[in-house]
C-alpha cells in the first residue's frame, strides 16, 4: 500500500525585491513612465482651464490609481493582471451560433 502525500503549493513567495508588499522595480518603472504621460496631460489641462485644483487632483489620481492597480496580492496577481486574463478568456472563447 502506497503512502499518500498531499501536495503543497505555496503562496505568498517572494521572487523580488520590493519596495513594499506587492510592489516591486517592475511596478515602479510603470507608475513612473504613467505619472510622466499624466503629467504631460495635466499640462496640457492645466493651459486650457487655468485651474490648478483640477490638475493637482489629476495628477494625485493618476499616481495612486497606478499605484492601486499594479500592487500584487498574495497570490502574485495585481487588478491589471485581473484584467489582461479577462480580456484574453474573452477573446479566447469560440462562438458556435447554428
């Protein structure tokens, strides 16, 4: 009789550095070529409303909003990733219409 072993699968390994739980040099690099494209925007808005509350507000949403979106759970998957694989199921799927 043969001695079952259960298998185990670890979560939560650290594979990278990171600057703070589930955001690494990959995620920062990404917020930081999106806060530069966002701050390209938020000049551009900034020459047609003259508003400095709204660009400041802009500017803070785009960062943290990136920063939300690219931070990593526990299982390795940040709400981006979520996302990429929705899309790719979606598009993976055959439609069989008779």
């Amino acid at each position: 009789m043969a001695i079952e072993k259960p298998l185990y699968i670890p979560q939560g390994l650290k594979l990278r550095a990171e600057i703070f739980n589930g955001f690494a040099k990959e995620e920062l690099i990404k917020t930081i070529i999106v806060t530069l494209v966002a701050g390209a925007i938020d000049a551009l808005l900034f020459l047609f409303t003259q508003n400095t509350v709204i660009t400041v507000v802009f500017m803070l949403v785009a960062v943290s909003g990136t920063v939300l979106m690219l931070t990593k759970d526990n299982n390795n998957i940040s709400v981006v990733d979520q996302v990429g694989f929705l899309i790719k199921f979606r598009f993976g799927q055959k439609k069989y219409r008779y």
